[in-house]
C-alpha cells in the first residue's frame, strides 16, 4: 500500500479488496453482514455486466 499525503492508494484490485471485506464480514453484527453482502451482488452483478460485453460471441465453422 502507498501512501500519498493523507490519501492511501491501494494497489490491490477491487476484487481482491472487496474478497478481504467479506472475510472480514464475518462479525456478529447481522445488518453490516446485510450490507455486505448487498454490496457483493451489485458488485458481481455490475462484473458480469462488464465482462460479459467483453467477451466475443464463438462462431461455429460449417
């Protein structure tokens, strides 16, 4: 990680930070749990909406 005047710059991917999160998600207190995981699912939503533009559709030879 650097460090940047008062600002931290991260050099993980958001994936990877957003991974570490919900381990960390694993606490007693059920509405953060709830908000993580909402988070997640706009998350993997807005990925697979990404990616899956990305992606070529195959084509099939005769």
């Amino acid at each position: 990680m650097k460090q940047t005047g008062q600002t931290r710059v991260m050099d993980m991917s958001l994936c990877e930070c957003m991974k570490k999160k919900l381990q960390q998600a694993t606490c007693d207190k059920i509405d953060w749990n709830r908000k993580i995981l909402k988070w997640r699912k706009c998350f993997k939503e807005a990925e697979k909406a990404i990616c899956g533009e990305c992606k070529k559709p195959d084509k099939k030879r005769k």
